[in-house]
C-alpha cells in the first residue's frame, strides 16, 4: 500500500461499530474512539481526470487494423466491453447464450470469482458475436479464448475438448487427492487444469498487447487497463445511466434498498444505443478486419488447394 489511510480507515470503522451499542456494543461506558477524526496525512494527490484516456478511439481503430485473427477475437471484449484483463482467461463457450448475451460470472465451483464477486451478462454486438462464435476450433463447450497454439493448431492440449461441466468434476477429483487443501492450493489446481484445457493468463494477454503497442509506438503509459478507461468513458459521454455503466463494468450499483427495486429491464437497448453513438469507427474497424482476415485465409487455402476452385461442385474450406 502506498499509504496507511486505509488501514486506518478500517480501523476507526471497528472502533465505530464495536462502540455503537446498537450493533457491536463491546466497549465500557465513556469509551472515546483513539482514531476518531485524524486528519489523514498522506501526501498522495488523486489523479486529475479531466481530459483524454491514455488509449483514445483512433488508437483502437489503428490497433485493429494491426490485430491478426486471434488478437481479434482476445481483444475486442476488453475493448468494447471494458473487461478486467483476467476475465476472458475463465470464459467459456457455454457462457454465449443463443439469444446473444456473453455471461460473465463467478465459477465458485472451481475456486474463481470476479473481482466484484458479482456476475453479469454483456449483450453482444453481431460483429463481436460471429467473431467469438466463429472461432477455429469448432466446437460448442469449452474455455471460450486459448493460448495461441491452440488456437493455430499446432498445440492439443489433454483436456482440449472438456465442457466446463467436465472440467469441474476433474477439479474436484485432483482437489481430493490434497489432504487439508488450502486456497492457495486450490488456486494453484485451477490454474493448471484450465492450464491444460489449453487456457490462457494474464500474462499471455499482457504479452500479445505489448506485441501490438510496440508496432504502433504506443507511449508507455498506455496500458491493458486503458481498455477499460475507455470503455466506461465512452459510455459515460453516450449517456448511458450510471446504475447501467456500474453493471457493466462489475463495480457495486449500491447497497441502499432501492437496489433490490431496480431491473436493468433496457440493458440491451441501451449498450446497443450507446456503442452505435461511441464506437461506430471500431464497429466499422473490427467488422473491416474480420473480413479482411478471412479473405486472405480463403486465398491462402486456395493457393494451397488449387483443385478445389477447379473441381465441378466441390465446396471451398470455410476460412475460420
């Protein structure tokens, strides 16, 4: 931390409950809370919001335009749905929904949640939807994003094709093999079992962006997270409702009762609205580059395969 305050903050906040004699009521008559009104003394400064993110929409376009077929379809959830970084590494393909929604949600049952412990439902847009649909492995069930020689061919892993009902029940399996199993040795028999479902990590993420911002010399403050910044920005100036933007984005709407009286009955409607008014040169971008992608896939195939074009009714690969 770079601070106390927050430890402090906790703190004065058990002192606060411990003394109410509404709640805690554990302290003696008179009791006076040491940390009550402290003037913090950190000498770190909020940050200034006023301006630009580090990534601005004509830098995504120009991103795209660099991305091959698998950054494509790795980047354009954290771009046009502001996902943490480490969310796409626990998607899966039964989490596309045939009425087109991606769910984001905690799998408890193999030891992961999202950092807001919250789930949620992203409503796709129909380029970013045949993207994710289309992927070259051709199958149903599954981790939804792999590591690149999975993804390419060139790598099958043990567990390629297990849905995540399977793959949970090997989890409980190489959990019962660890007597008196922690957390962190929970953590460790995920990591590796999506590991072998061919997954990816932060890490590969990580990697396959600072791949991308080097050929486009992007400034070093540019980051993954700027991804986000942008996304709960545009959505902000589109004028999308802050109890919608919240959802989104996996951050708390609020604890007071109103919560519990409140749908998000529109949130197709108004994600739809405010991506058209904000991101339509990325729509146009990515929608651009799939096809440019898969036209220079069938060429290739079809310099590979001249015999397919010549023979009478034969049927041409479908480029991925």
């Amino acid at each position: 931390m770079s601070s106390p305050d927050y430890v402090l903050d906790v703190v004065r906040g058990m002192y606060i409950w411990a003394a109410d004699p509404d709640r805690g009521n554990l302290m003696p008559s008179g009791f006076r809370n040491p940390f009550q009104g402290k003037v913090r003394q950190s000498a770190s400064v909020a940050p200034d919001l006023f301006g630009e993110p580090d990534i601005i929409i004509p830098m995504v376009v120009d991103f795209l335009k660099k991305c091959d077929s698998y950054q494509l379809h790795l980047f354009v959830l954290l771009i046009f749905y502001g996902l943490r970084a480490s969310e796409p590494c626990f998607l899966f393909r039964e989490n596309l929904t045939s009425d087109g929604w991606l769910k984001v949600i905690c799998l408890p049952q193999i030891s992961y949640t999202t950092k807001g412990r919250r789930d949620k439902r992203l409503p796709l847009l129909e380029p970013i939807r045949a993207i994710l649909e289309g992927g070259s492995e051709n199958t149903e069930t599954g981790l939804l994003i792999r590591r690149r020689a999975v993804f390419e061919g060139s790598e099958q892993p043990p567990l390629f094709d297990q849905s995540l009902e399977q793959l949970t029940k090997e989890y409980s399996r190489r959990c019962q093999k660890t007597a008196n199993l922690t957390a962190e040795q929970g953590m460790q028999i995920r990591d590796q079992l999506l590991h072998d479902a061919g997954g990816i990590k932060y890490d590969h993420i990580e990697n396959e962006f600072h791949r991308l911002a080097g050929q486009l010399s992007w400034p070093a403050k540019a980051t993954l997270k700027d991804f986000r910044h942008l996304f709960s920005t545009a959505m902000l100036n589109a004028g999308m409702p802050e109890y919608y933007r919240k959802y989104l984005m996996g951050h708390a709407v609020s604890k007071a009762a109103i919560t519990n009286y409140t749908h998000l009955d529109q949130l197709r409607e108004r994600y739809l609205e405010a991506s058209q008014r904000q991101f339509q040169p990325i729509i146009a971008a990515v929608t651009k580059r799939k096809a440019e992608l898969k036209s220079a896939a069938e060429a290739s195939v079809r310099s590979t395969f001249p015999e397919m074009d010549q023979a009478p009714g034969s049927t041409r690969l479908r480029a991925s």
